[in-house]
C-alpha cells in the first residue's frame, strides 16, 4: 500500500526549519508473475568485444543476453551493436515479431572478441539504433564494457552530454561494469544523466545478474509516469523551498511554490522510498498561527489496471512561539530514510578515500556509517517493519563494501552509492532471503 507521511507538523516562530516528507512506493505485482498487456518497448545492447572480453567475459555476456530473447514480446524491438577500435551493427532495431529468432541467436553465439576500444563510437551507434524506434516506443540502451574507452572520445562530461540529450528523445542509458579494469566514472555517469541503473560485475559471472535486472525492471514494469508534486501554502508559500536529496528524472518548478518530481517507472512488486524537504526559512510571528499547508500529491499509471492513480495528502503546520516551543515528536521512518540518503555521502568519501590509495581509512569511514546507523536504529521504537528491513538491508550492505578492498571497494560502492540514491536494491540479494534475515534482525 502507497503511504504519504510528514517528519513533523510544528515549527519554531523566528527559526528556520526543514521538514521531511516520505512517499512509500508499492508497485502492484504482474500477474501470476507473468508479462501484462502493455505498450511496446525496446533495448539495444551495447557490447564491447575488445581483446579484454576474452577469458569468458564475452560468453557470460552472450549467453544472458540468449536468456533474455525468450522474455520479449512480439511487439518489443531489440538491436545488437558490438564495438571494439570500430562498432558494428550487428542486428538492426527490429520488432521481435518481425525477426529471424534463430539468426539472431546464431549471430550472437557467432561474436568474438577483437581489438582496442573505441567507446565512443559503440555508444554513439547505439543511440541511433535506439532513435530509429517508432514514436512513443521507450528504448534503453544497456551499454556493457570492460575497459577504458582508448580510441575516440574519452571524457567522461561528453559521453553524460550524450545521455542527457537522448532522454529527450524517451532513450534511458544503462551501464554495466565487467571485471575490474572498467571507468566506473564515466560508466556511473552516463547511468546518471541518461536516467538508468548502473550494476558493476567485478565478479564477471555476475553480469548475468545485473543484466537481467535490468531487463526485468524494463518488461515487468507496473508502474510508469510516476511523479510527485510538493506544494506548499500559505506563509509556507513565501518562506520556503522544496528539495530532494535523491536522484529523480525530472524536477519541475510549477506555479504556486509546487515542484513536480519525476521517478520513471518501477517494475512488479518493486518497493520505494522517495524522499523530500521543505526548508523553511524564519517566519516571524508574534501570537504563533497557522504556518501554512505541506500538499503532497502522487500521480502514476497502474498498467495492470490500465487506470490512472493520484493520491493527495494535506498537512496543517502550526507556527509556534518560542517560549512555547517544544522540540515535536518526528516520525521515525522518515528519521531513518533521511539518515540513510545523508549517510550515502559517505560512500562518495570514501571511494575518492581508496582512489589516493588509503584504503584503511575508506574501510573505516564505512564501518562507522553502519555503527552509526545501527545505534539510530536500535534508539527507535516505532520504526516500521517495512522501514527497519530496509535500514537493515543498507547497514550490512556498508559492512560488506568496508570488508572489500581495491577496485572491488571501489566500483561496488560506487553502485552502492548510485543505488542507493535511486533507492533500488542489490538485485545480488534474494527478496525471500532478505526478508527472513531483516524479520530476524528486527
């Protein structure tokens, strides 16, 4: 059930304030598990075959993408592009239907790896495959790569410029890391601005699972054109400004102090958590008023109902003189939520930590994150269930990163990191797994 809350509804008069407000997203499930009538989409596959994707690299790759064929429908549109010091186009966007499955399946058994690589050019005749899609057709290209781009363009602020631009054009970039010898910053980027995930298979045997993340969040999506509109009235309306600490595809000023955020899609069963603030500045009174309303509206289409949802919740803020002021109760999930988005930073300081080669402090930094939060949450006692799994899930999720070292520290949480501030979890982590280990932590 989609749940609507406020950290707190009073405010000390002459003081500034931020209040949290959380959205708890559930997306309803396929059912019976199964592909929902829904629009058509598509995916291109971006795959690096330089010499570095020897060693299995390449075959991991090529077997889950033979996986994946068997999960489109008729009507998704599906392009193979290959690159190394050149890229070719090795299956041209086209409608499954319309396809010759068992070429298509002998020309991916077929690619071998060859030479230097040229990222730039693979990614660039990727988007044009992607552009070729009919109108309204979401595409995503799920570029996968081993290495540094050598040949061609290699900063990493052009190849986000070229995200960027395409999600204009309803084309979301994916990334996936192979080995430990990938650019996580440019891979972690791109994944940015294109509005995508980032999965990093240092463990090369698991780009299967990051790969079919990635395609079930596309194909079992229940949710799409999910947003939420903060606004605020009254005294509210003039002193105050709304933020998010997470990454959203889209942020709108609207009229009337309202922001629109937008969250993309969510596939079956997935669970969120979005977060935002309202910073307030001083608002002076004498006698302690009414401070104004806090309105959150969410709006998103069911696609297992075909029905569009809005939900919409108000909140009175009561101005409170500061001889009268006492410190208000917060709700703790929202309490929790905001510590574990703040304490996500931490990640970012500690990867720059191991890049200057001190590792021990890195480690450390993440270890008292996790003490941190623990002790937040053994301090609480209306935690919800839901939200302690959740804090559980990240707390030992930062000891794992601390117990690693090297390129595996660093690429694992700068996923983490980008994760984290989607909040999307480890598709490494089974539900039913988590579930019993979070009930027996709790």
């Amino acid at each position: 059930m989609n749940n609507i809350k406020i950290e707190f509804q009073q405010i000390k008069a002459d003081s500034p304030a931020s209040i949290g407000l959380m959205v708890e997203l559930n997306a309803p499930a396929s059912p019976e598990n199964q592909l929902i009538s829904r629009s058509p989409r598509g995916v291109v596959f971006v795959v690096d075959r330089s010499g570095s994707m020897g060693g299995g690299r390449l075959e991991v790759v090529k077997s889950t993408i033979l996986d994946i064929l068997g999960q489109l429908d008729k009507n998704d549109y599906l392009s193979i592009v290959t690159f190394d010091h050149a890229a070719t186009v090795e299956l041209a966007l086209t409608r499954i239907q319309d396809a010759d499955i068992k070429a298509t399946r002998k020309l991916i058994g077929e690619l071998s790896t060859g030479g230097s690589t040229n990222l730039e050019r693979g990614y660039r005749i990727g988007l044009a495959e992607a552009a070729s899609a009919p109108s309204g057709v979401e595409v995503t290209v799920v570029l996968l790569s081993d290495g540094h781009a050598n040949q061609g363009n290699t900063e990493a602020q052009s190849f986000a410029q070229l995200a960027a631009g395409a999600t204009e054009h309803f084309i979301t970039t994916s990334t996936l890391g192979i080995g430990e010898a990938y650019d996580e910053r440019l891979l972690v980027e791109m994944s940015n601005t294109g509005k995508g995930n980032h999965f990093a298979a240092v463990d090369f045997a698991e780009a299967a699972i990051g790969l079919n993340s990635e395609i079930s969040d596309l194909l079992t999506r229940t949710v799409s054109g999910l947003s939420v509109t903060v606004k605020t009235e009254g005294e509210l309306q003039r002193f105050s400004r709304t933020r998010t600490p997470q990454y959203v595809h889209k942020t709108t000023n609207k009229p009337g102090q309202a922001v629109q955020f937008d969250l993309g899609a969510m596939g079956s069963l997935e669970e969120r958590n979005f977060v935002a603030e309202v910073v307030v500045q001083p608002i002076k009174s004498n006698t302690g008023s009414s401070a104004g309303q806090v309105i959150v509206e969410v709006t998103y289409l069911d696609e297992v109902s075909g029905q569009q949802v809005k939900l919409e919740k108000s909140f009175d803020i009561e101005l409170v003189l500061a001889e009268n002021w006492v410190e208000p109760a917060r709700d703790e999930d929202i309490v929790m939520e905001l510590a574990t988005l703040r304490s996500n930073t931490v990640k970012e300081q500690a990867i720059e930590l191991a890049r200057l080669g001190r590792m021990a402090e890195a480690q450390e930094l993440l270890t008292q994150a996790g003490v941190g939060l623990d002790a937040l949450a053994d301090s609480m006692q209306d935690l919800s269930p839901r939200n302690r799994a959740r804090a559980a899930r990240y707390r030992r999720e930062l000891t794992e990163l601390a117990s690693m070292d090297g390129e595996l520290f660093i690429k694992r949480s700068a996923e983490s990191h980008k994760r984290g501030m989607n909040s999307k979890v480890d598709p490494r982590h089974m539900p039913d797994q988590d579930q019993n280990t979070d009930e027996s932590e709790a």
